[in-house]
C-alpha cells in the first residue's frame, strides 16, 4: 500500500512536484465509452465500491443523466436508488455526475425547474461534486448551472474547457473562460475535458502551461481519451507541467476509447519521479471485481490503441464511436461505419464546428447517419433532419462560435416541422407540474418519480418501480487465489487479471498443474 501524501518530491527533471491525485472514470466514462453506458448494474458497481473507496480517488466519476436513464431502460433499475446505495458504500470517496448544464436524459433542453430538481436529487441521494461540461463553452450558461448546483446542495463544482480543434477554437478562448471560472465563487476547481482524446503531447506543452496560469489557485484536471492513442503519454507531460488531477479508468475498463490505465500510469509516473495518491493493492483488487463483471457478461475489456490522427479530422468521441457501432450494427450495415465517419466531419463543419461532446456530438452523429442512409437510397443530405439538429439551427443551445453553412441552415428553416420547433415551449413552475402529473397519477408524485416522468417514457418508469429495488451482484472466486481454473483460456484470464500472483492451479480431467512464485518476484 501507498500512503498518499502531498509532500513534493523531485522528478527526474530535477523539479519538485507535489503528489498527483486521481479520479477514477471506469464506472462513468468507462462504462459508457467501452460498453455503450449499459454494462454495469447496480449491484454490481455496489460490489466494486468499498475497494474503490480505499484507493484513495479524488472523486469517482459515478454517474451522468444518460447512464441514469440508461439503467431505467435497460436494467430496470430506480436511478436514486443506484446513488444511494453506492453513496452507503462509499462513505469516503465524492461521488460525482457530469452535465452539459442544459438537460437531462431527455434530449430536449431542460427548463430551470426541471434542471434545480435534478440537481437537488442528485445532491440530496448522495453526489457531492458535480463535473459541467457546457458544450458551447459558454462561460454564462456554465455559471447559471454551478449556481443552481451549489444552491441545490452540491458540494463542489468542477467548470470545464471542453477542448476541440477547428479554426474557430483558440488557446486563448480556452484561458479566457478558465480565468472566467477562477473568478467565481461557484467553481471549485476547473479540468481541460478532451473527449476525442485530440490532445498530443506537443499541444498539451503548448495548452497547459497558460490554462495553469489562468487558473490560479484552483485545482486543474486533465481529461482525455485514448483514442488516438496519445492519452498515456500525454498525462505524463501534463503531471509535470503541474495538472494537480488526473482521470483514469481501471482494469478492463481503460484504454480504447476510455481513459488512460491507472496500472500504467503509475508505474510511469514512478518512472518519472513524480509521486501520486493511490491505494495500490485496493485499486488492483479493485480491477480484479471488474475483469470479473466484464468475464461475467462477455464484455470486451479496453485495449492500448495505436496512435492514429484520423481521429483529428472527424472528432468522434469514444462513447459516440460505441453508439455508432451499435447502431449500425443493429441496421446490420457496420460496413457503412467509415463512410458515416467521414461525414461527421462533413457535418460538424456545415454546422459551425460546434465541440464533439454529449449532445453535439449525438447530433451530429444521427445527422450524418441519417446523410449516408439517404444517399444511399437515392435521396439528398438533410432530407431528414432530427428534431434536436433543427432545434440547433434555430439557436436553441447557444450560438456555435463558426458559422452555419448557409444552404443547410435553409434547407432546415424549409422543413415544415423546423416551423413547430421554432415556437419556444412554455416554462412551467414545479407546482404546475406536481399538479398535472399527479393528476395523471391519481397521487402526489414524490420528486424522484416526478422528474423521471417528466423526461421518459412512462412505461419505462412503469416497468421500473414495478421491478422493485436492483439484486445484489457477487463474482465468483474473486479474490481467491487457490480458486481452481479448468481450460487454457480460464488459466489466461486469471494470470490477466492478478498481474501480481504467487500461486496458480490449473485444474483438468485428473490432471491439475499448479504454478507458485518464490523469492523477491512473488512477493512485489
């Protein structure tokens, strides 16, 4: 075990640097990168918990309103229920939520009643820190929200600069928001979000050192992906150029399009010098609970990526590159994947270059889905628009700072349901609601089952209190090194997954082959 500390210590630069501190992403980003944001049940990240809470973790990126709606959807499972029960199992660790500030699980933009509700409930089942993401960079918008949050009971306000490349995005629109953020009592802390992992490790040298600046006193957190295969050694040159947090993912759930690996990270940052926070042999048992979540459902774990600079020129994120996957999938045409790729890019520059993040990144993904379907049925690009694309145009979540392709901004402006859009919805107050929707009921609606009638479909939340509360989840074997294994690939999987073993058994037919480290090796 690693005692955390802050103490600084010299790097191999001859720098002091104090102890670099960690969130862990593997149930957030991780889930939603790798498995679509429905591998995980309730009782499953329950199982994992208590070792996570040993690690040490600044915070653990838990939750956001898609993996919330997610779990109603596909699990059946009461999303407050989920955060509190991982709240009583977590004690120490903040459990944070991320939000684009502007809606929840509907893809609809959200009023202020409904976004103070989901921020109250939030806070109220257990979240004490919430990470805003807001998609235009909009210092504005993003301070409304941390001041709803904080007046809504959450405890600390992480303001993000949600990085991009385009003509239209600067370094120094990236510092002028981040000293916009260190001048607000409503920010706790600000972190660089890179969600199509576009960092290199020359453009961080370049990024970092005028965000550190700008940033003052307050923490700065690094967030990137391993998309393009440059996220590992990037962090590195981040820890030294004095990012207090970094965001990794854990065991199978790292890598890919995910985080970097805390595995590796912290034999590179021993390497380098540079001391960090972390409860080692938790984080690794920790990693075993989740190899065996992913061996239990045949979900494929995260892989190191080959550095790759497509990715630069049409900017999917990782979780948007798993929806995409699915999708097409499901249509049974994944052979269409790259041509919908290259016209994600076509798209996001004929709507102004707007950042590839949740939910621009979503719209602008269906857009160029719907674009190869028609083309490839003999009709136009954008002869089907969706709704929230339409709603884009007309300039319902902000103005994007490029400007919006002048044929596509006419052709949407033609369609007849652009015309419906255009009439903003009327804002109603929490007893209007409680009312309408208790009336519906035939009972006064408790918050919790208000707000989510209020973003998705009633059956699903029919489907959902009916199931009652979520089961428990137990892997089997884990943590049991005798536990026998029977074939060669069950022999790889739990080599895989105690990187660290003394002693294996191998168990087949009336043959058994057992293996044990001895000396200094064994016992690291």
């Amino acid at each position: 075990m690693t005692a955390p500390t802050d103490a600084p210590a010299a790097t191999r630069t001859g720098r002091q640097h104090k102890s670099i501190r960690l969130v862990d992403t593997s149930l957030r980003d991780g889930n939603q990168s790798l498995w679509g944001a429905t591998g995980l049940t309730t009782g499953m990240v329950e199982a994992v918990g208590p070792l996570l809470d040993r690690v040490g973790y600044e915070a653990i990126d838990f939750t956001s309103s898609t993996h919330l709606a997610m779990g109603v959807k596909f699990h059946r499972e009461n999303p407050w229920e989920r955060i509190s029960r991982m709240r009583a199992v977590m004690p120490d660790t903040p459990l944070s939520a991320i939000t684009t500030g502007m809606r929840f699980m509907s893809w609809e933009k959200a009023s202020e009643t409904v976004m103070r509700m989901a921020l109250r409930l939030l806070a109220r089942h257990g979240l004490r820190r919430l990470q805003i993401a807001e998609p235009m960079n909009d210092v504005d918008s993003l301070l409304r929200v941390a001041r709803w949050a904080k007046e809504e009971g959450v405890e600390r306000v992480v303001a993000a600069v949600t990085f991009t490349e385009s003509p239209v995005h600067t370094d120094e629109s990236y510092a002028r928001n981040v000293r916009a953020y260190q001048a607000s009592s409503y920010v706790d802390s600000v972190y660089v979000k890179d969600p199509g992992g576009l960092l290199t490790v020359e453009r961080t040298r370049q990024l970092i050192p005028d965000i550190r600046r700008a940033a003052g006193d307050k923490s700065l957190e690094l967030h990137s992906h391993c998309t393009t295969g440059a996220a590992s050694h990037l962090y590195l040159a981040a820890a030294e150029l004095g990012v207090d947090v970094l965001h990794t993912g854990l065991g199978p759930l790292a890598n890919g399009t995910a985080q970097p690996s805390l595995e590796n990270l912290l034999g590179n940052l021993d390497a380098l010098g540079i001391p960090v926070r972390a409860d080692r042999d938790a984080a690794s048992a920790a990693a075993e609970i989740l190899h065996a979540i992913a061996d239990s459902q045949g979900l494929a774990a995260g892989e190191p990526t080959e550095y790759d600079l497509s990715f630069h020129v049409h900017q999917v994120p990782g979780g948007m590159m798993s929806t995409l996957r699915r999708q097409l999938g499901e249509l049974r045409m994944l052979d269409r994947l790259p041509a919908v790729i290259e016209e994600v890019g076509r798209v996001r520059a004929e709507l102004g270059h707007p950042i590839m993040v949740t939910p621009f990144s979503q719209f602008v993904g269906s857009q160029a889905l719907m674009n190869v379907l028609a083309t490839g049925s003999g009709q136009e690009r954008y002869s089907r628009v969706p709704d929230e694309v339409a709603r884009f145009v007309l300039g319902h979540f902000g103005t994007p700072q490029g400007e919006i392709a002048p044929e596509v901004a006419e052709r949407v402006a033609a369609l007849p349901r652009t015309q419906e859009l255009a009439v903003p919805p009327a804002e109603r107050s929490l007893a209007e609601l409680r009312e309408e929707y208790g009336r519906r009921a035939g009972r006064e609606l408790p918050e919790e089952e208000l707000l989510l009638r209020l973003v998705l479909p009633q059956d699903q939340v029919d489907a959902m209190l009916a199931a009652g509360p979520a089961p428990r989840w137990s892997p089997t074997g884990v943590g049991h090194a005798t536990a026998p294994v029977t074939g060669v690939a069950d022999f790889i999987r739990a080599a895989h997954r105690l990187p660290r073993w003394k002693y294996l058994a191998v168990t087949r037919g009336t043959e058994r082959v057992e293996l044990r480290r001895t000396g200094t090796g064994g016992d690291r």
